[in-house]
C-alpha cells in the first residue's frame, strides 16, 4: 500500500514536561477527569503522534480536571522507515499485549515493558483514555470499546466513527485499552476507548484522529468546546452500526487462503459463504449479515487471528457482553 502520510516531527515535543519523556501533562485548578490520550503505540501508527501534535501546538489546556498526552513507542518510532513501515511496530514485542499484573510482577525483559513501566504511573491515574491508532490493511476507521456497557454508551454519544466494534481483544496478551480499572466492570467513572483511524499511511488516518480527539475531549469537559479548533471536525458518518465481534478465525496453518480480497466493514449477507481455506479447510461465515473485521494475512503465523466476525446489535438494545 502506499504510504502518503508524512513522518511527524516532534522535535523538543519528544521531552515531555513530566520528566517521563514523550509525555505532557497539563492540569487546571477545577476538579473533573484526568484525561489520557495515546498514541505510537505502535511505532508506524504515525496518525496519533500528529494528533498529539496538533494538540501541543495550539496549547490546548483543560478547563478542568487534568489532560495527559503521551507519545508512547519511542524506541520503535525512530526505527520508522515509510519503505518498510511494518518493521517499527515494535522492538521487542507488542507493547498493547504486555498490560496487566504481569508487566509490574514479571522482570522487564523488554524494551516494551520497560517502555510500559514509564507511562504506569500515568496510566493508572487515568479516568478516560483515547488510545490512536491504524491499520496495515486499508478500511473505515473502527472503535473498539471493549466488552462494557460504558464505553460503548460513550462511543454511541461521540457519534463517530460509523462501526463501532464490541470485542474482548487479543488471546495473546492485553491492551492498554483493558488494563487495570479500564477493564473492571466495578469501576463506573472510568471510560476507554481505542480508535483505529484507517490505514497507516492514508491521509485521512491524521483526520480521523482529530475528530476523534475532538469528540472524546468535548465528551470528556476537560477541554471548552470553544478550545477545539473547528477544522480538527469531520462530518457525522450517520447511523452508527454498534457490531459485537461473536468469532474469530484464528490461523491453525501457515497456509491460510482468502476466498476473495475482503474489506474491513464489509457485509457477508449469507451464513455459510467461504471466506477462504486453513490448510484446505473452509472458513465460513456463522450466520447471515456477518461483518468482517480487520480481515489480514500479513505477517501470518500460527495463533494469529486473520479476521475476526461480528454482528450488528440494534440501537434499541444493548450489545452483548456474552
């Protein structure tokens, strides 16, 4: 795919003023939410980074509560290379699948648990987290809420973007988006949203994240409405479609197949259609009205999902947590 969006510069952005480097912190004297916002998370997912810069620039400041900017892979960031952007998504290993109890109790073994260990601290004083990121397949822009009903009341209020995705995230470790009170049905105040804004490279990917960043800080009120610039807004994409992920194709061989070349968001109107084949054996849809997500055979081995199924939950119901 080609890669048009340019590489941000962060220059002495990169030092943050925390003494956690990449890291911004701002707080007002009213109390509210201490908001955090991520990106480069993965060193290519460069439509964050821009956000967080846009941000900076036109010195954004909460009118309460506090707001927490945070450039998080570094290390992986400055290895970026447009001619081979997958390379950069890590140094080590993933560092949104080293959350949880692990990443204090095990050694940092890492550059990615190190990395995490840094921006804990911010972390878990969090009340709202917006975590930016893209995709190496081109699609429409998903938000993934997670399983509670919170967040997915919230991604229904931003109105953006237009597939919302209810999912239990990843087999082989956790997201930052689930860590600690993000993931605890117990917990009422806290919200945590992960945003994929579109292919890495595309244009758009920086706008996506700006209206994104845009929406979740007015719902936030940490920022004035009056702060955010009028240009960081896309138009509404319309009816949201709230989809809950029921399945997902996990590669068991190295020789998985697609049926056809799918699209993230797209519409399988009937149950039982190949998909495509894992060592011959045919993958197929569930159940009728089946939308594929984030459908991939890039960087293929086995335990990898390829594609994960999901199913519309109407407006008028919640989406489940089953």
């Amino acid at each position: 795919m080609p890669f048009d969006l340019p590489v941000p510069s962060l220059g002495d952005w990169r030092h943050g003023n925390t003494g956690t480097e990449g890291v911004w912190r701002f707080a007002s004297a009213q109390p509210g939410p201490n908001v955090l916002v991520t990106a480069l998370v993965h060193g290519n997912e460069l439509c964050g980074a821009w956000a967080l810069l846009a941000a900076l620039e036109v010195k954004l400041r909460p009118q309460r509560g506090s707001l927490t900017l945070a450039f998080c892979n570094l290390e992986a960031f400055d290895r970026f290379d447009q001619r081979s952007p997958d390379a950069s998504r890590f140094v080590d290993e993933d560092l949104n699948r080293v959350w949880g109890p692990g990443l204090v109790d095990a050694p940092a073994s890492s550059a990615e648990r190190r990395r995490a260990r840094q921006l804990l601290p911010w972390v878990e004083q969090a009340d709202w987290l917006l975590d930016l990121h893209s995709m190496h397949e081109p699609g429409e822009p998903l938000l993934l809420t997670g399983l509670l009903p919170r967040n997915i009341e919230l991604a229904r209020e931003l109105g953006a973007p237009r597939c919302v995705i209810v999912d239990a995230g990843h087999r082989d470790g956790r997201r930052l988006r689930d860590h600690g009170r993000f993931g605890s049905a117990d917990d009422g105040t806290s919200r945590a949203l992960l945003v994929e804004c579109g292919h890495h490279g595309a244009l758009s990917s920086r706008d996506v994240a700006l209206d994104m960043l845009a929406r979740f800080l007015a719902a936030s009120g940490v920022v004035a409405p009056s702060a955010l610039p009028p240009s960081w807004r896309l138009p509404a994409p319309g009816r949201q479609a709230v989809l809950t992920v029921t399945d997902a194709l996990v590669a068991a061989s190295l020789d998985v197949r697609f049926a056809e070349p799918w699209r993230n968001g797209q519409r399988v109107a009937e149950a039982g259609t190949v998909l495509g084949w894992d060592a011959g054996t045919p993958l197929t849809t569930p159940y009728a009205d089946c939308t594929l997500v984030m459908p991939s055979l890039r960087q293929l081995r086995v335990g990898v999902t390829v594609m994960r199924l999901a199913r519309e939950t109407p407006a008028s119901q919640p989406a489940s947590t089953a």
